[in-house]
C-alpha cells in the first residue's frame, strides 16, 4: 500500500513525499540528456543537428508501447488502493510481456535506418549522423520498455525514493560511458554518434537488472505474489490495451507531431535544426521534472479512485498544479534572464566561429519556451490527473487535434508556401502548448473522470461505459 499514512490525505506533504523523489529522478534523466548532447556539440554541429530529429524519431515508435508500458503505473495504483496486492503483481507480469514483444518489433527498424533518413530528406552529412544514432537506439527497445514496466511497479505503490535512487545510479555511471563511447577512453574505442546511443541502450539494461532485484525481494514477494503471479491473464492483458493503449496512441501522437516538426524545421539550414534540438534539451530541465511531478499526482488519483475518493484526488491535484505551475515560472525567469549561463556547457568545446549563430538563436527560442511554460505545467499535471483516474480516450483524441492542427499543420503550411520561418514554427508551438494547458484544465473540472475506473471486471462494469463521456474528434474541434 501507499505509504503516506503518516500526512495528511489531499495534502501538501503527502504529495511532496511522492512527488519531489519523481521530480528529482526525472531531473537525473534530464540532466542525462543535457550532457549526451553536450558532447554531442562537441564533436560536431552535424552531430548536434542529428540527434535530436534521430532521437525523436526513436521515441515516436517507442512512444506507443511506453505510453502502454508506464500506464500500469494505474493499473498498480487502483489495485493497490483497492487492497488486491495479487492483481497488482498479475498487472506488472502482463506489461512484462508486453515489454518483450513490443521491443522485439522495434529492434526490426535498424536495418532500415538509412532508407528512413535518405526519405526525410535532411542534408546528407546530417541524415548520415541521424541514421547511425537511430539504428543503435532501436536495439535498446526491450530494456526501455521493461524499464517503464518494473518502474510503474514502484511508482504505483508510491515508492518513489526507490526510482530515484536506481535512476541517480544508471545516470552516473552512464554519464562516464557516454564520454568513453563517444570519444573513445583506454580500450573503448571512438564510436561518436553510436556511442551516445549505445550507453542509452546500456542504461537501461542496468536499471533493469536492479529493479528486477529490487522487485524479487522476500519482504515484497510476502505481499505481492510476484512468483506466483506470472501466467498470462487475457483479461487483464486485454485491459492493459484498452485504457493503457489509448495513452500509448495519445504518447505517441504527442512525439509523432514533434517528429515532423523536427523534420520540417531540418529542411532548411542546419544550425536552425541545431538551435531548435538545443532549446528543446534546454527545456527539458524544467519540463521533465514537471512530468515526475504529474506522474506523483497520477498516482495519487489513482490510488484515491481505488479507495473511491475522489475529492482527494481532486485537492491532491490543484496542489500539483500550484506546484508545477511555481516551478516553471521560476524556470522561465532563467531561461529569459540567464540564457549565456544555460548555454555555455555547450560552447565550452564547440568551435566558436561555428556556433556563434547557433547561440544567438538558441536565445531567442528560449524566450518561446519561457511564454509557454505556464501552460506546459498545466497540461501535464491535470493530463495526468485524468489518465490516473482511467480517462485515457480524451486525451488520446485532444492531443491529436491540438498536435497536427495547431502545430504541425501551420508549420507544414508556412514553410510550403513562404519558405523556412524559424520563428513562426516557434509561435505556433507556443500556441499549441497554451491549448493544451487550457484543454486539459476544462476536462478536468467537467468532473468526468471522477467516475471511471481501470477495475471494472472486480466491479461488475465493462470498460466501454468508460469511454461514453469522451468527446468526438468533432466536439473536441468544436
């Protein structure tokens, strides 16, 4: 069970004592991601220009099963509310299996890796760079999957310190092969953009061995059936696909509109693809913890939904927003104050005549990411909220919407027509991002969420009486 008995329900320290572990291990993964591109800068502004557009591309089609992957964070939250410690070792070994299969089609892509970039179209220097980094990363599916899996097995329980100590552990240790693999160290040899990929690959493989430690533990398995619990469970596994497979697609139609933002943006000069890869890794710093955050109020809201209470899931809620919402203001204060300072572990050992450009660029987009951060806050905490609780189907048809016609479309439109416009593309991305803040809040009040539920088969219900108060595309647009 939860382990906050000891705070006050709804209240501000028991979200802190699930939320700021979250936070902090999320932190960990974004500071992972500011140093591999920092070396990243370092060996070349092709090598910058590639990695965020290859790494993307990864994410989208790892994006479904992670989506899928970390929704039985829910399934482990209600069950566990509800007191049924059986169902929740039977959740996890489903989405174990799930894990496997999913990483085993991804891993397919890699050889098709350089048909793939020579498609897109991006310069070939870059699309070179971009096709090496993507052919690794696809070999990694399985460990990141399983990875989100054991993961969500912890989160759901509440036990978040866990997470962020297995975090800060594969972080370091990745972050010292990172600079071996990429710029080759004793008997290590340079490997450049596949050793960026590659000590991702290794990072998760490690977490994975130390979760699944963590998980076979006595003191665990005397209350979670962990060993008795692996059969596969139709039902169950069914379930995991209907509510956790709407999150997937709304995962991956989120990354999926950013991946062809992404390629838009590369069609033209590759310093504007550079500046843009580096203000999205920059905002990473204060938008990823933000997600550890929403994934602490997902808990919360799904454990009060497994207790059937769900005015404290409501109160746990609006204090994750206060919070989330503090934080990124703060965040945009440095990123219009102290842009020099974010910048500079990048230029540190780029050629300067090179980046000079990228720089001033990176400047002014990060002006961008301070309008919207706000409302960035606003849609991953109240997101969160209704997908803890089992409302995955409007954020699946929402985040469609928003993503291609706010953003991709405008951006697709306007270069077509009047040619590359670095600063527009940015525009419309800050006007998607407020949307969405703004949508995901109107949800959220209309209060529908507060009778669903991922148990229906304990309750007598079927899961499509979940999906009737979900919006057509239709309503949505309108």
């Amino acid at each position: 069970m939860l382990k906050t008995s000891t705070h006050r329900p709804g209240g501000y320290a028991e979200l802190l004592a699930i939320a700021l572990p979250m936070m902090m291990s999320s932190g960990t993964q974004s500071i992972m991601h500011v140093i591999d591109r920092m070396f990243v800068t370092w060996l070349s502004e092709d090598a910058l220009a590639a990695a965020l557009p290859a790494g993307i591309l990864y994410w989208s089609c790892l994006s479904f099963p992670f989506g899928v992957g970390s929704y039985v964070n829910t399934f482990v939250a209600q069950y566990d509310g509800a007191g049924k410690p059986e169902r929740v070792a039977t959740a996890v070994w489903q989405g174990l299996y799930f894990a496997v299969v999913a990483g085993l089609l991804l891993t397919l892509l890699s050889p098709w890796s350089e048909a793939i970039f020579d498609f897109i179209g991006h310069a070939p220097e870059v699309a070179k760079q971009e096709a090496i980094y993507f052919r690794w990363l696809c070999w990694g599916g399985i460990p990141a999957i399983m990875q989100t899996v054991l993961s969500a097995f912890f989160t759901g329980r509440g036990e978040t310190r866990t997470v962020l100590a297995v975090n800060i552990v594969c972080v370091a240790i990745n972050a010292v092969l990172d600079y071996a693999f990429i710029f080759g160290w004793g008997p290590i040899p340079r490997m450049e953009m596949a050793g960026a990929a590659l000590t991702d690959v290794i990072g998760s493989i490690l977490a994975v061995c130390i979760f699944l430690g963590l998980l076979f533990r006595p003191a665990l398995r005397r209350v979670y059936p962990i060993t008795t619990a692996w059969r596969f469970d139709r039902g169950l596994f069914r379930d995991l696909m209907w509510f956790g497979g709407a999150s997937g697609l709304q995962f991956f139609i989120d990354v999926a509109g950013f991946t062809a933002f992404m390629m838009i943006v590369g069609w033209s000069d590759p310093r504007d693809l550079a500046a843009t890869n580096l203000a999205f890794n920059l905002n990473t710093l204060a938008f990823i913890p933000v997600v550890g955050l929403g994934i602490a109020v997902s808990t919360l809201v799904g454990q009060r939904i497994g207790e059937k209470r769900p005015d404290l899931a409501e109160a746990s809620t609006w204090k994750g927003v206060i919070v989330g919402c503090g934080y990124m203001l703060a965040a945009a204060v440095i990123y219009v104050a102290l842009p020099h300072v974010l910048i500079l572990p990048y230029s540190a050992f780029a050629d300067p005549v090179e980046f000079a450009d990228t720089q001033q660029t990176v400047t002014v987009l990060l002006r961008f990411v301070a309008v919207y951060s706000f409302f960035d806050a606003m849609a991953i905490i109240f997101g969160s909220a209704i997908r803890g609780a089992g409302d995955t189907r409007f954020a699946m048809v929402f985040g469609f919407v928003t993503v291609w016609l706010m953003l991709v479309l405008p951006t697709f439109l306007t270069w077509y027509f009047w040619g590359p416009q670095l600063y527009w593309s940015w525009t419309y991305c800050a006007i998607y991002v407020v949307i969405l803040g703004f949508g995901y809040c109107a949800r959220f009040m209309n209060g529908s969420w507060r009778s669903m539920n991922v148990m229906h088969r304990e309750e007598g219900t079927a899961p499509e009486a979940m999906v009737t108060e979900s919006p057509t595309v239709a309503e949505v647009s309108a």
